[in-house]
C-alpha cells in the first residue's frame, strides 16, 4: 500500500471553527459532499479527509495550538474526533447528519445540498449547542456533553471559511 505525505503550511484553511466563550478554538470542523457511487471510492474520500484533519492538527500543535476536537460533516454522518496534541481519536461519537439538521431545516433531504448550505446547518447547530438559540436542548446535546464537548461550546461561537496560523485567526 502507497502512503501520500500530505503538505501542509500555515495558515491553515477551515470549513468551521468552533470557540469557546474565551475565544479559543475548542473545535476544528470540515465539511465535506462525497458524491462518489463505489464504497471503496467513497471510503477513500473519508480517510483522505481524516488525513486532512489529522496534518491540520498536527501542523498547529506544532506551533503550541492544541485543538482538542475535531468533526468531520457530510450527508450521511458527523463524527466527532479527540486530539491530544499528538494523537487523534477514533471516532468518539457518530451522529446522523439528518437526525441533527432536520431540527434546523425540516425539508432537508428533499432536494439537493451544497457544501455551503450544510456549513451554514452545522454552524446554527453547533451555536444552538453554545447558546440555545433554538431550543432548551439541542439535538445530541446529551451525547456532546457526554464526551465532554457542550461546556467548551458553552457561550461560545462560530466562524465560517478562517484562515488558521498559530495562535491566530484571520478574519475578514
């Protein structure tokens, strides 16, 4: 089996960043449509983008900028990653992206999705999660406070599309 070394340079691109009420990223999140037919494709798609989320955070622990969750979105499922400074996490918990986002948009599902629309689902989620915008209990707010994520995200916010490089964001 060929292994690809995948290059990465600071400043890092992020679909989504998650921050606590401090101003930390407490959350590093892409988001990702695979399209493709072949589970063996589509497989390949998923562990290129764990690669990805694994180099992002390593690159920034290098820099001493510890995220400590990662998400990786698409159509079919969210998962919810650990990262330690050294090591990522097996999938610490699994939802279904239409279990979550349903709440959020009810016509989901019923017509085609681009990459943008479902950033802007994970983001209303996961600030319904910080601040309850949208319901006393979000969904799987039981299960994010279960492995520790809900008080990071706790009066916290969101930034869409940033630039990370170190212990800084660039913003627009």
């Amino acid at each position: 089996m060929q292994t690809e070394t995948l290059e990465v340079e600071l400043p890092i691109d992020a679909d989504i960043i998650a921050l606590d009420k401090d101003d930390r990223i407490v959350v590093l999140i892409e988001v990702k449509i695979n399209q493709a037919k072949e589970k063996a494709a589509q497989q390949r798609i998923a562990d290129g983008a764990l690669q990805q989320i694994k180099h992002f955070l390593s690159k920034l622990s290098e820099k001493n900028v510890v995220i400590p969750y990662a998400m990786i979105v698409n159509l079919e499922e969210i998962l919810v990653l650990k990262w330690d400074g050294t090591v990522l996490s097996e999938a610490v918990l699994s939802l279904k992206t239409a279990d979550i986002l349903h709440y959020y948009d009810s016509k989901l599902g019923e017509q085609r999705i681009f990459v943008p629309y479902l950033t802007r689902l994970i983001e209303a989620w996961l600030r319904d999660l910080a601040y309850n915008w949208k319901s006393e209990i979000p969904p799987a707010s039981e299960q994010i406070a279960a492995i520790g994520l809900l008080p990071l995200l706790a009066g916290g916010t969101t930034k869409l599309e940033v630039k990370i490089g170190g212990n800084f964001i660039y913003r627009n």
